[in-house]
C-alpha cells in the first residue's frame, strides 16, 4: 500500500470506465444487427462497395473501442485494489495511466465518431427511433474522453503519492554548529 495514493479515486474512475465500456459495447452489439433492419425496413439495401456491409464496418469500429474501454475500467479497478504491494501498484498505476491517455487520444474519439456515423445512417435509411440509442452512446464516449483525462490526471507522475520527511539535529559547541544525520538503526 502507497501512502497518500488515492485508491477509491482509482477504483471509482475504473469502474465508471467498465460501466461505460458496457453500455457501449451492448450498443455496438446492436449495430452489427442494424442491417437487418435496414433490409427488413426497405425490402432491400445496396449492392456496392461503399453500402455494402456498411453498418457492420461502422460498428466494428465502436467494438473495438468499447472493448478497449472494458480494459481500461478492468485495470483502472485493479489499480485500485488496496491489497497489491507497492510495486504492483506503482506499475499498474503507470499501464493505466498510459491507457487513460490512449483512450483520450484516439480510442474514445473513435468511439464517438463511430457512433454518430451510426446514428446517422440509420436516421437517414433505417428505423427512426433506433438513432437515438446510437446518439446516445456517442455521448457517452464524449464522457469516457473527460473521463479519460480525469484517470490519467489521477495516476500523474505530479500527482503526489508520498511524503517523506527527514529529520536532521543541530548540536552546537563552542561556537561552530554542524550537522548529524538521522539515526540509522540496522533491521535484523
């Protein structure tokens, strides 16, 4: 255990994470079947390369993301943990934070661009009222990029973890005044 390391920020942040990866990836899920409304919805659908499968390829993108967002709220939980030792705890703290800055960089912009694209689609040839949802989970990969930010400030190298004071004696005699350092004691 760190002394001063904020282990309920981490697990807090880690388990907003995995719940947002959740409701995104059930989303995604629901956009690998929006071809089958939009065949059902229009008794047919186009034959060319830019229509073909185009539903599938939109939310193949905000699979991938939401599963690397399930990571990182599964190793923002972990890091949280009080029961790891230091060094586990410094290493998990430094791959989440890594992870937090790659999701804020381009996994949750990739996410929310996705997700529009597919709200979009199915506005413009599909079921009407199924935009919303999609709506919806770009929001929330607009939450997961503030979020992002928000674990990544958390597990900063700034963000301080310890403190550790020293204590030093003056002895004064006649006249010059010097310096001893602490007392070390040898553990056995």
């Amino acid at each position: 255990m760190i002394v001063g390391f904020n282990y309920l920020a981490m697990t807090i942040t880690g388990a907003m994470h995995l719940t947002l990866g959740i409701f995104c990836f059930i989303c995604s899920i629901i956009g690998f079947t929006t071809k089958k409304y939009y065949t059902n919805y229009y008794g047919f659908y186009y034959d060319s390369y830019l229509y073909d499968d185009l539903s599938v390829r939109i939310a193949a993108g905000s699979f991938t993301a939401s599963l690397w967002i399930i990571g990182v709220g599964i190793l923002g939980i972990l890091t949280g943990l009080k029961s790891n030792p230091e060094h586990r705890t410094n290493t998990l703290k430094l791959a989440y934070m890594v992870l937090a800055i790659l999701t804020a960089c381009s996994f949750a912009f990739a996410g929310m661009t996705c997700f529009t694209f597919h709200s979009l689609w199915i506005l413009y040839y599909g079921v009407y009222g199924l935009y919303v949802l999609f709506a919806f989970a770009a929001f929330a990969m607009g939450v997961e990029f503030i979020l992002a930010i928000v674990s990544s400030s958390i597990c900063c190298c700034c963000s301080g973890t310890r403190v550790v004071q020293t204590t030093s004696n003056v002895d004064m005699q006649s006249g010059q005044a010097f310096t001893t350092p602490p007392a070390y004691i040898p553990q056995a």
